[in-house]
C-alpha cells in the first residue's frame, strides 16, 4: 500500500543531497513523496536578478523531481538566509498544519539541527514546533546537508541506498546553478554513504536520526 511521505526542506537542492538516495528508494516502492521547499534560494547568485535565478533554480528541481518520480512539489517562496523571521508568520505555520492533516503522512523528513546553515536550523525548530502541536503524533527524521551526522544516543534509521548512490550523484549535479557548492558536496557525500553503509552492513546507506 502506497503510503505519503512528507520532505520539508530550506532549500532546493537540499533534498538530493541529504536523502535523494531514499526518495529513490521510497518512489520505487510506491510511496507518495510530497515535497515543500521554503526557499526561493535567491540569494546564491547576488549578480543575477532574484527572478532569473528563482526560475533557473526551480526549473532545476522539476527536473530532477520528475527523475526521481515526485509528482508533488509546493514552493513556500519565503526569502532565502531569513527563514528564522520569515517562518515566524502564522499563516506558514497554518499551512503546514493544513498540509500534514491533508496527507497523514508515515513519515515526516527535514534537515537536523546540527547543521551549520541558519535556514536549515531555523526550519529544523519550525517543523517540530508546528507537529508538537498537532493532536495526532508523526514519526519524524533528520538529514544533515552539510554538517556530519552528530553522535547522537537516539533512535537512528538507515536506508539502503545501494542500488541508488549513484543516480543520486547524478542527480544532484542536475542542479547546474549550484555547481560549485555541489561539487564541494560530491566527497562529503560519498564518505557518509560509505560510512553508514558500513554501520549498518550495506555498501551504501543514508542515515536519519529519529527525533519524534
């Protein structure tokens, strides 16, 4: 039975490079994969015009979107290394809540708070904050982007991504505008994939603390 799978992410390439292996996996066992992005990410290109970029970008993740199989992306277009004031509004928070009753998702995925990016921390506290509140209880779970995983004494899941790695990596440089912090992801990425797959006995694997 196909089950809704909730991704909330600051950015929009910070879905590949933290859990594309998984979305790769999930889609092809039948899960229905929601995705939000709250950033415009306008900021990454300060010469382009905001809409230039915005649209480059978004065109990007359609792409890489429709690789994967997800057929459901919402844009939150909130202003990119703002998040922490832009998700104080209370119609953003009542806009999740709408979309959680809406899916009921198994799973809830966003970035961990132990990442370095204000957006990604800021986003981090916002979904546990918006789904401690909710009446029914979601399972949620972390992914770092760019930070290592902490040591952490909490439930972990790791996914085989195997059969998937490599597609991930090639999806992840379908964000062309992004090149250059891409490519600095490229080793990072391939070390955690390692390392996790050795923890848990795979060749690959992606890792995700349990915090809900």
């Amino acid at each position: 039975m196909a089950k809704n799978i909730l991704v909330f992410a600051p950015h929009m390439d910070d879905d590949v490079i933290g859990m594309g292996g998984t979305l790769l996996k999930y889609v092809k066992e039948k899960h229905n994969i929601i995705e939000i992005i709250f950033s415009k990410g306008e900021k990454t290109h300060p010469h382009f015009k905001e809409e230039v970029i915005v649209k480059i970008r978004k065109k990007e993740l359609q792409k890489v979107a429709k690789e994967i199989g997800i057929k459901k992306l919402i844009y939150f277009d909130l202003k990119d290394l703002n998040l922490k004031e832009e998700l104080k509004n209370p119609e953003i928070s009542q806009k999740v809540k709408d979309l959680i009753n809406k899916y009921h998702p198994k799973k809830i995925f966003t970035v961990s708070n132990s990442e370095t990016h204000p957006d990604h921390r800021a986003l981090n506290n916002f979904v546990l904050e918006v789904v401690d509140s909710l009446e029914t209880k979601y399972p949620i779970y972390t992914f770092n982007v760019w930070t290592t995983p902490r040591i952490t004494l909490g439930p972990m899941l790791y996914i085989d991504i195997s059969k998937y790695f490599w597609k991930k990596i090639y999806l992840m440089k379908l964000h062309k505008s992004q090149w250059f912090s891409i490519y600095l992801q490229l080793i990072p990425v391939m070390f955690r994939a390692k390392y996790h797959g050795y923890k848990s006995k795979y060749k690959y694997a992606e890792r995700f603390e349990k915090v809900r």
